[in-house]
C-alpha cells in the first residue's frame, strides 16, 4: 500500500470508518435500497423519495449516515494537504470564516485553523450519529421528538 493511502487510512487523522447497518433490519433494507437508487444512474430526486410505507426518519437517518461516511472518506483524502500552516483558517471563500462554539471547551464562537475545526466536526458528528438516543439502531426504538432539528445541525455543519 502506497505511502499516500497508508496517510488517508491513518487513525490519527480524521478518517473514520463507515457506520454500518445491522443486516436483517429494516435500516439496513432502507441502506440497500439508497445504494441502488444512487448508484444506478437515475434521477436525484427519485433517488431520495422516500419510499412507499417507509418512515421518513428511518430514510432520513440512513442518507444523513451515508452523507456523513462520503464526506468523511473525501476529507480523509485532501486533510494532509491542509495544515495549521496551510489553513489557518476556516473559511468558505474570502467573504465567510467558520468559528467553532461547543458545550465544553469554546463556550464562545471561536476562530481555529481548518484541519483543527474539521476535527472538531467530525468528531462531534460521529458522537451524534453513534448516540442511540438521536439514531435509533432498534426499529423498535422511537426517534426524539427534536431528531429535525438534530439533522439540521449535523447538515450545516456538513455543508
């Protein structure tokens, strides 16, 4: 395995390893039915309705875990070239700077340099999506009330 590859696949770095599904539930019929609609050249939109007799959540959980394990893959690819030095700071283009505020350490918006704040991202994400109090890996565990509101936290942070 090439240098480059053995870097991306480091533990140290960002990558982590995709969530799975637990085969035989529902979810994981819901994964499988993602990964065809997406991975068989056919319209977006039809891709992600949700389909019939489905729950929304279910479908929503699944392409919000499939989002976060692509994203992670492509970040785990470029982060060697962004460094503290490099990327001092994380911005989306010259007008918009990204600062990061969480419950623990920065109790305030606070300016960090990308590789630093992309850490920070990831890692709260994985805890998010590994909580099974947000993503239910039980069928028969009912989503929180707020899991909306949870998604549309976790997807600003992705974009």
């Amino acid at each position: 395995m090439s240098i480059a590859l053995k870097q991306v696949f480091n533990k140290d770095k960002t990558f982590r390893p995709k969530r799975k599904f637990e085969p035989g539930t529902q979810r994981f019929e819901l994964h499988k039915k993602a990964q065809a609609s997406l991975n068989s050249g056919v319209d977006l939109k039809a891709a992600v309705q949700l389909p019939n007799g489905e729950d929304l959540n279910d479908w929503v959980a699944v392409h919000v875990v499939d989002f976060f394990n692509r994203i992670n893959l492509i970040y785990g690819t470029i982060c060697e070239f962004c460094t503290e030095k490099t990327c001092p700071v994380m911005s989306g283009g010259p007008k918009y700077e990204y600062r990061w505020q969480d419950d623990q350490k920065y109790k305030r918006p606070t300016a960090l340099p990308a590789p630093q704040y992309m850490n920070l991202l990831m890692d709260w994400i994985e805890v998010q999506i590994n909580n099974e109090e947000i993503f239910p890996t039980s069928e028969k565990r009912p989503f929180k009330k707020e899991f909306t509101l949870i998604l549309r936290m976790l997807l600003i942070g992705l974009f």
